[in-house]
C-alpha cells in the first residue's frame, strides 16, 4: 500500500522543528544533522526540501511571522477603525511578537553577526525581510496624512522613525533589556500623538 506524504505540511513541520533548535541552541549550533534528528527523518530526506542551513532559517522566521502578517492584514482591512488607529495596533501586534519571541530574536542576531564576519551583505539581507513592513507603515502614515488624522508629514521618513523604535526594542530584547512592551507602545504612541494634526489645523 502506497503511503501519501502531505509534502507541504511536512515542510512546515521541519521549519517547526527547526525554530525550536535555532531558538535552544544558537544558529552556529545548529547543524543539517541536528535538525533530521528533531524531525525524525534522514539528512536526505531534509534536502528534498531545503538546500541548506541558511534556507531553512530563513524560512523558519518567515513562518514564525506569518499569523503576524495575517492578523495586520485583517487589521488593514477594517473599515470601522481610522488609519491612525491602525497604525497604532500594527505596531502593537509587531511588539508583542517580537516579545513572545524574544529567544529567538537572540538566535537572528547571531545569524546576522556570522554573516557579517563572513563578508556577507547584512545590510541587503535585512532590508529584503524587513521590505513589506516598512513599506505597509509608508502606506498608512500617507493615508492618514491624506485624511487629514495626521499633520502634513513626509510619510517615508515617519515610518522609517517608527520601524527604528521597532530596531531599538529589538536590541532591548536581545541586549540591554532596558525597557519592556508598555514601555515601547508607550513610546510609539507618544510620537503618533505628537503627528495628530491642532483643533486649528483640523477644521
């Protein structure tokens, strides 16, 4: 009898695995071997659907932010909230993320630092993953803007102050701890307000 492999569930089940050996053990830790063994299968059988180490990363965290994606784009899509409202609760959901992921947030900064040091272009690396993020705030801020909830600001450069105070909090988490999620929230929702247009400029 002929035994059907679910291929895409499997895929998905050694990026499972795999998520949790990055986040116990480091990204240099972590070997081709170690993560067959987690998943139960040959190193062969892990190559028919990753070709190495670095793809399987990669994947892991696209997965490990896939329900963020799908909760902002319902948020997104919500005509009963203003933008600016939305704004506020896409950062929200992006700091509670990276919160509930602190661990691993430890793990992609050992995997940027080893990529540094083996000549590695970081910087298009990170720009790539972070591309879609950015890109949905400069979209928000310049709705709002052309709503008139915010004051008349370059939106690019706005999101680009609100993707740092992301950065920053990414370094709290895996460096200095110096702050938690209210305080971060707290702070993005300090700038947003400081945008919100005057009684004057609004009638």
């Amino acid at each position: 009898m002929t035994v059907l492999v679910d291929h895409s569930r499997r895929r998905v089940e050694i990026l499972e695995r795999a998520f949790e050996l990055f986040a116990e053990e480091g990204f240099a830790g972590v070997t081709y071997q170690k993560i067959a063994n987690r998943c139960g299968v040959s190193r062969t059988s892990i190559y028919k659907y990753f070709k190495d180490k670095d793809e399987i990363f990669v994947y892991a965290i696209k997965l490990a932010t896939k329900n963020l994606s799908t909760t902002v784009k319902k948020v997104v899509e919500r005509e009963d909230w203003s933008t600016v409202d939305k704004i506020r609760r896409v950062m929200r959901l992006t700091v509670k993320l990276l919160e509930e992921n602190r661990v691993f947030l430890s793990v992609v900064l050992d995997y940027l630092t080893s990529l540094k040091s083996s000549g590695g272009d970081v910087r298009r690396k990170a720009r790539r993953h972070t591309f879609g993020f950015r890109f949905l705030l400069t979209r928000l801020v310049a709705d709002a803007v052309a709503k008139g909830q915010l004051r008349s600001v370059d939106a690019e450069q706005t999101a680009a102050r609100l993707y740092c105070i992301v950065e920053a909090y990414v370094l709290n988490l895996t460096v200095t701890d110096a702050m938690d999620d209210k305080d971060c929230v707290a702070l993005i929702n300090s700038y947003l307000d400081e945008l919100l247009p005057s009684e004057k400029e609004s009638a």
